[in-house]
C-alpha cells in the first residue's frame, strides 16, 4: 500500500474543478455519515450538526440528511443566508430541507448530545472565525466536553489552517476528522495531531495521484525499504563504516555519549568519539565500545560520516572545528551548537553549500529560525515553506524538528512524519536522533534515506515504548536507543519475509 499523498489546498482546488460534474459532495456526505452513525450510536441519542456558509456547509447538510435518513435525531445550526451559498451546498441544503429537515439558527442549550458534526469551515479558512461562528466553536468545545461526546470534523476543524496546521483562535478540538480526496499536511504539523484525533481519508472514487503529482507524502516504512537488507555473514566491523561525533564540551558530555550509543546501536562498525571538554571521561562506563579521541583527532580519523553539534558548545574551538568539520570529505550532520555557530558566521555557509554533497540538519524550531534570519513564529506559521527554504539555501536536507517533523530535500521534495509522541519533548532526543543518522550513513545509506529511516525510526521507538507502559511522561532519550534497535531490526526481518 503506498504511503498516503499530501495535497495543498490550492492543488486541491484543481483536482475538484476537473471533477465540478460529479456529485462529489453527496459522496463526501455519504463517507461521513457512515461514521458519523458508528460514532453516534444508539439512534435515539441526538446529533448536533454544525453548518458553516460555504461547500463545508454543504457537507454538513448531506450529513445530517443521511442521518436522518437512518432515524438519527438530528438538529443542524445554520445562521447564514442560504441564498449566498454555493451552488452545490445550496443543492445540498434544499435535498435536506424537501426530506422534512429543519434548521436553526443558535444551538438548543437544555440538549444533550451524542455526537457534534463540525461542517462550519473546510479547507479554505485563512483567518480566525468571527461572530456567531467563534461562539458556535466555543460552544461546541464545550457541550462536547459537557457530554464526553464525540465530534467529528468534516475536512478540517474549523479554525485549523489546512496547509500549515496553525490553529486560529477559536478553533473547533475534534476527536474525528474525515478528510475528503486526499490527506492535508496541516491535518499532521503544528497544531493540526491536537485538533484533528484520529483521521481518515474518504477519496470519493478519486484518485488524486494519478492526475496531479502530490504536493507531499507521509513518511512512511516504504521510503526506505529498499535499504533493509540482513547483513552477510562474510562481514567484518570495517564493513559497516567508522561514525565520528564531534562536541562533549564542558558540562555536555553526555550529549556525545547519547549520540555516540544511538550510532554504535544502529550499526555502525566504529563509533570514535571527539570531545572538547579537555577533562572528559577516556572511556564510557556504560559503553565502553565507544572510541574516545580529542575533538582534532577526530578530524584526522578515517570516517565515513561524522555528526557535529551534541555538546559542541560555541566557543572559538568549535567554531575552528565545524568549519573544519565542513570541508572534510565526510558525509555530515549538523545538530544544536553547529547550527547555531552557522548562523553566526557567515562564512560557514558558504562552505557548506559547496559541499561536494547534501550534508543534514536537524534543526528545531529556534535553530531554523536563527539559520533563516527570521522568528520562531514565522518558522512554524508554516512549517513546510521553512523547511523547504532551508534546504534551498543551504543545499542540504532538512529534517525541521517538532509535532509532525518536516523533511525537506535539496531538490524540493518534502515528507511530514507522524511517529512519535509528547514523551520526546525531552533534553538529548536530537542527540539520540543524530547519532542514528550518522549510523546509517556510515553504513553507506544515501543521505535522503538516512534521514527518513533516522526520523521515522526515531518517533516509532518512542511510541513503541509508550505503547508498552514508558512514559509519555518521563520518557527520556537514553530509553530510545534499545528501543531503535529492537525496532530496526523487526524491520529488517520483516522486510525480507514479504
């Protein structure tokens, strides 16, 4: 099964003007209702049903129709002018109306409620609701709240930007969202995985890819299947790379040490780590596999990838050391203090936009703002263009950190990954993260799959973990690097029995 493709809504736009003849919002109304009724339950339980001004208004009729097709007890709110609506939500409403549907322009207050239909805005909401939809959102939160009722949002919850997954003020908290045609990257970044709850995608008989290559994909196992293969057994630690992690100054040591036991764990053949930190430990107690060197040793080691930034601090020798670090023939990931030092010093991109070959960064929000010149808010107003910008401007791939990380490729391609969970909001997961990447490359992965294998990889052993009773709370990053492991390799043998 291909992973599921992610379409901007001016795509959108277009792929439902090729299809204005068919009855795509009946077969949207449909879709919904069937699990609108799933989660309604019992039909003697009422259905508040939400309808907004536009096409998403048109959903909601069609909605509530088939319900009370189905004897459900259905009360739809609609306040605007129904001679404004489009034309086919004007249809809809009219085909509600003829079959004895009544409408009403506040929410019954005495009504307690077993399922809220949100049909208020769909795909096209670029500001804040206003007016008597701001309250119809507030109220909704609320009942459903009040009755620990489901709500199921049509197409997007309104007040949550589609495309970028910024959540306006107010903006409807659905425990359901069925989305129509194809899936919304706004749906899985940002603000989108708090509003959305679980999603579904009802294509209505379409196929989006076959007509319009997709704007963006969800990670997933399939983009880097090909590279799961067993080792052979005539193999040697050489076979399988030298990764090189340079930081571990003063008082963060154990920054080099998470990274440098996430790589040693995911394969790599040698792990040689390069400390600042002039007193640092010569072994680690707790993986003593790892290769201890003075950070311009390290820089003199046959690598087949290094990861520069856990601890790495921002002194004058680390700055000395990345800018080493960047014209060295190594595949290279840059983290924390290395990115920060890049966007300090002017010289240091230049270096590395002319790499012979895309280095990675992984940065988060801050990190990304402070590499673009810009705030931390404009960096999430829309994640995707930021992480798409980054990789222009510094010709490398971008794996822009956060709920649903954002990877972005030096040649425009992008990815939102939906692993993971809160318990990683934690000190050392991007060590964790890098240390994986750098594994990966040594082993002689292309840079692209490294990084998509990393991330997903990453959120897939963390919620692996919570699935099994660690965290969310108190989850910590040393915890993900078995978990990875255990983890890589189920893949690796599940792979090869398909």
């Amino acid at each position: 099964m291909n992973p599921p493709s992610l379409y901007l809504s001016t795509t959108l736009r277009r792929i439902e003007s090729r299809h204005a003849n068919e009855p795509l919002m009946q077969r949207a109304g449909a879709s919904a209702a069937e699990w609108a009724a799933m989660l309604a339950g019992e039909q003697n339980h009422p259905v508040l049903v939400l309808a907004g001004p536009g096409n998403n208004g048109g959903d909601a009729f069609e909605v509530a129709h088939l319900l009370r097709q189905r004897f459900f007890d259905v009360c739809v709110v609609f306040s605007a002018d129904p001679d404004k609506l489009p034309p086919d939500a004007a249809a809809a409403r009219r085909r509600y109306v003829a079959a004895g549907g009544v409408t009403s322009d506040r929410i019954p207050e005495d009504t307690r409620w077993s399922l809220i239909v949100d049909g208020l805005f769909g795909i096209g909401l670029t500001r804040a609701p206003e007016g008597d939809y701001a309250q119809g959102i507030a109220a909704a939160n609320s009942l459903a709240e009040r009755d620990n009722c489901p709500m199921l949002a049509l197409d997007c919850p309104s007040g949550l930007n589609a495309d970028t997954g910024v959540a306006l003020t107010p903006v409807i908290h659905a425990t359901h969202t069925i989305t129509f045609i194809a899936a919304k990257p706004g749906l899985l970044t940002a603000d989108g995985p708090d509003h959305c709850g679980e999603i579904r995608v009802a294509n209505l008989d379409l196929d989006p890819a076959a007509e319009i290559r997709p704007d963006g994909q969800v990670l997933s196992l399939a983009d880097f299947a090909s590279r799961l293969k067993p080792r052979r057994n005539n193999t040697h630690k050489g076979s399988f790379g030298s990764a090189g992690i340079l930081g571990g100054a003063k008082s963060m040591v154990g920054a080099a040490f998470l990274a440098g036991r996430a790589a040693l764990k995911l394969g790599a053949g040698r792990v040689y780590l390069g400390m600042l930190d002039p007193e640092a430990p010569s072994v680690d107690l707790q993986q003593p596999e790892l290769m201890m060197r003075r950070a311009d040793t390290l820089l003199q080691t046959d690598l087949q990838a290094l990861a520069c930034g856990p601890g790495l601090g921002r002194s004058a020798e680390a700055l000395r050391l990345l800018e080493q670090s960047l014209k060295a023939p190594v595949q290279i990931v840059l983290d924390a203090d290395a990115l920060n030092l890049l966007a300090e010093d002017g010289r240091l991109e230049g270096n590395l936009y002319n790499r012979v070959g895309p280095a990675i960064l992984t940065p988060h929000p801050a990190e990304a703002a402070r590499l673009l010149g810009c705030s931390v808010r404009d960096i999430q107003n829309d994640r995707i263009k930021a992480a798409c910008e980054l990789a222009e401007r510094y010709r490398s791939h971008i794996a822009l950190k956060g709920c649903g990380t954002v990877i972005a490729t030096v040649d425009g391609r992008w990815w939102i990954n939906t692993t993971g969970n809160p318990g990683m909001a934690t000190a050392g997961m991007g060590d964790v993260l890098s240390g994986l990447i750098v594994a990966l490359l040594s082993q002689n992965w292309p840079p692209e799959m490294a990084l998509l294998a990393a991330v997903h990889l990453h959120g897939a052993a963390a919620d692996r973990l919570v699935a099994g009773g660690t965290g969310p709370i108190g989850l910590t990053a040393g915890e993900i690097i078995d978990a990875s492991r255990d983890l890589f390799n189920e893949w690796v043998i599940g792979n090869t029995s398909l």
